[in-house]
C-alpha cells in the first residue's frame, strides 16, 4: 500500500493534492508512484490529451505510452473531474482488461486513491468497466462497431496501427466523441507507411508527436532504456525490427529497395485507378500468380503510358484459392478492357501453364522465370521511381483506388536489401506479401521492351 505519508513526505495534504492537480509529472511520480521518473516526453503525452481535440503519438514499444496516456490519465480524471467517460480502445480484449486491471490496482493499492473506490465496487466493477465515486467510468472494448452506441469525453486508441479495418475506425469509433466534443489520444508504434497511425499522421487537424527511443545520439529515457540495453535490443532482434520498434521507422532508408521518400514521389493523390481503358492509349501487364487458399494472392496490374511515365491505371487481386482457370478468364477480360500492347506472367509453378494457355489463345504475354532474373527485375523498378516514371494514384475519396494503393504502398515499403552468403546483393520482403510488387515489376518491364510508344500508338491506330 502506497500510504499518505509516502506521497506527501511531510507537505500538507493540500499542498500536494494541488501540485498533483496542476502537474503531471508530480501526480505520476509522487502521487502513483511510477517505478521510472516520468520524461518530458511523458509530461508532453499528458497534456496532450488534456488540452488538444486530436492527437496522434508515435513512440517506441515499452516507453509508457498506454501507462501515461490510459491509466494514469484516467485516475488524474478521475481524482480532478466529475462525471467523465473514457473509453479505450484496444485491439483484443484482453489487451483492454490488462489496463483495467492495472488502474484497479492503482487505486486499491493507495491510500490516497481508496477513496475513488464506490462501496460496492466488488459487485459493480467488471474486467472491462469501473467506475469511481466522483462519477468517472472507464471502459475498454475491442476495436469493432459494437463501441458505436458509447458517447464518451476521452477516446484513447491504443496500438492503432495494427486495426486492420481502417474504415471501422472512421465510422464507429470516432463518433463516439462527437456528442461530448471530446479529445481523441492516438498511439502506436508504426507497422507500415499506409496503417491508421500514417493516415492520420498526415491531416492537419490532428497533432501528430514522433519519439525515437535513440535522438541525436543519446537515449532519451535512460533510466528504462540506456544505450547499452538498446544496442543489446538491436543486435538481438535486428536491425528491421529495431528500426521500426524502437527508432519508428517502418523500413530503414539504408535498406529500403523503395524508401520512403520514393514512394512519396510516384502517389498522386488527386488521380484515381479505372476498371476500363481507352482504345487510343497504350497499357502494359504484369501477373503474379498465387493458388494456394492460404498465403500469396495473385495480382494483377495494368500501366498506362503516359508521356515518359507509367500510372498504375488498374490493379486486381482475387480471393485467395481462385482456380487457375478463373485467373485465366480474369486475365481475358482484362486485355478486352484495355489496350494492352504487352505483358508478361510468372511462371514460376503453375503460372506457366496460365501463360502457355492465354498465349495459344492470343494473349499478347509472356512468361518471366523469377528464379533467373528476379534481381534485375526489381531494379528495373527502382530505376523507374528514382526518375519519377512510377505513378501510384491514391485518392482517398475513391474507395478502389485507395483499397489498392493501399497494398500496393505497404508491400513497396517493406522490399529490403540483403546479402547473400556469396556476397550477392539482393532483395526480400520483410511484410506478409510482396504480390503486387512483383506484377507492377513485371508491367514495368512490359513497357521497356516498347521502345517507341508513339510508334507503337500509330501501328495500332493502322
């Protein structure tokens, strides 16, 4: 039990109920307890959440952001407001009750937090909701709609990149602040350059603070996290976990393949993909072909010529497990939409027997072998977005073209060098899937072998 005399070490009692009111750092030290002194970092945290409609944190795992911004936001609420909801929104369950569980040991092991403690709390606390004698409530509940019917005053969403559903987030969870014109607190260490945490990152109502757990050199929460320890983090898991978990990065630039600022480049936000082409344009194709009902996806991707560039015009991925031959009659209604002048197949595993059939039907497409030329092929892709010929079109208003983008970004970025054991430099990725960079390599390298697109348009239009 954290006692009186613990918290005050001889001040009177109101003395310190007024620090702890007017500074986190006091109330997070002093009046919890905390086992690390808070940072200034943590103090940031906190008043963030107190004083802006919108914010969006990016900190590295395990430096306290669910501890400072969930519960010890909650009790300083608690213990200074009246008739407050908080909801927190966790991506599992158990997530949710492990922060229950810890804000209900906060104030059953403090004497000073005791009397937040409703008589009968043993019949009215649960693992997923309390409530405190000055009317606050906090409440946790998994990411999902059935949050939608709550109307809160503090929405906490914790670990958001990983919410799956993007959409879910938009239409169910934040509206729940709007009746209360409450203040959403976002946080999460990022996972990929398109997750909820990167696209809320980049509106401008939204106050976006970005920590490294290494900045200009130096740790920035030494007592927790000294240099030693992470330098012993960053050997033990490597180098791309440590970048992304610890330094907030999603793919290191050194290692990237397509870095950020690449990517950046080729997205178009005010143009859209299409499901039909136009007789006068010139398309090229590239297929990744995937069967297995679990794993890979197939994708298929058309580019469009535009002057010296290339927009990625359409991009299909079907249900995983789709039978070859529906991939077969997917791959024919795709060339009668658009002007394809050439494409060419994987034909690694069954995709030979794909591309054999389509082009003893006519299909202009030809079959890649990934096995002998894979590295080339994705260089030829990096060639094409270091000189700006890469058009990635990501309106958000579209909902396919954002869907589509959306994959196509996330797989782009997690594409890392490596080498091998003899030396050889080369590729892979670090994400679940690379599909729809391989069908965008292979488009690209369509388009290089049509040397003269305005001849080509005038062979056509003959």
């Amino acid at each position: 039990m954290r006692t009186i005399q613990d918290i005050t070490q001889g001040e009177p009692l109101e003395e310190v109920l007024l620090k702890a009111r007017v500074d986190p750092k006091f109330f997070m030290d002093n009046v919890l307890g905390f086992q690390y002194p808070t940072k200034k970092f943590h103090i940031e945290w906190f008043n963030a959440f107190r004083n802006n409609k919108r914010t969006v944190i990016v900190a590295p795992r395990g430096f306290g952001k669910t501890e400072v911004t969930g519960v010890a936001f909650f009790l300083w609420i608690a213990m200074f407001e009246r008739e407050k909801t908080m909801i927190i929104v966790s991506k599992t369950v158990d997530m949710g009750k492990e922060i229950i569980a810890r804000i209900r040991r906060y104030i059953e092991s403090n004497e000073l937090l005791h009397s937040l403690k409703p008589e009968k709390a043993e019949l009215t606390w649960t693992k997923t909701e309390l409530h405190t004698t000055t009317g606050c409530r906090c409440i946790v509940r998994p990411y999902g709609a059935n949050i939608r019917t709550w109307h809160v005053h503090y929405l906490l969403t914790d670990e958001a990149a990983y919410y799956e559903d993007k959409s879910s987030f938009y239409f169910d969870i934040l509206p729940i602040i709007n009746a209360h014109d409450g203040n959403l607190m976002v946080i999460s260490t990022p996972q990929t350059m398109t997750d909820l945490v990167a696209e809320l990152s980049k509106k401008p109502m939204y106050k976006v603070m970005k920590y490294q757990a290494i900045m200009s050199g130096k740790a920035i929460w030494p007592e927790r996290f000294p240099i030693r320890k992470l330098n012993e983090i960053k050997k033990e898991q490597g180098e791309l976990k440590f970048t992304r978990e610890y330094m907030c990065e999603v793919v290191s630039s050194d290692i990237a393949i397509f870095p950020p600022n690449l990517i950046m480049r080729a997205c178009d936000d005010n143009d859209i993909m299409y499901m039909n082409g136009d007789k006068d344009e010139i398309y090229y194709f590239g297929a990744d072909f995937a069967m297995a009902a679990h794993g890979n996806y197939s994708v298929f991707i058309v580019l469009k010529r535009v002057g010296n560039k290339l927009k990625v015009e359409y991009m299909q991925r079907p249900k995983r497990g789709t039978d070859p031959k529906i991939q077969e009659m997917m791959i024919k209604e795709i060339y009668k939409k658009f002007n394809i002048v050439n494409g060419y197949g994987d034909v690694g595993s069954f995709g030979a027997v794909i591309v054999n059939n389509l082009i003893a039907d006519g299909i202009n497409i030809q079959g890649f072998d990934f096995q002998k030329n894979k590295h080339e092929l994705i260089m030829n892709l990096r060639r094409k977005f270091e000189n700006d010929q890469i058009v990635i079109p990501t309106c958000f208003q579209e909902p396919y073209t954002k869907a589509m983008s959306d994959v196509l970004i996330k797989e782009l970025s997690e594409i890392v060098a490596v080498e091998t054991k003899t030396g050889k430099e080369t590729y892979r990725g670090v994400g679940a899937h690379d599909d729809s960079v391989m069908a965008l390599a292979l488009a690209a390298w369509a388009a290089d072998e049509i040397k003269d697109a305005d001849a080509m348009i005038e062979v056509l239009d003959e």
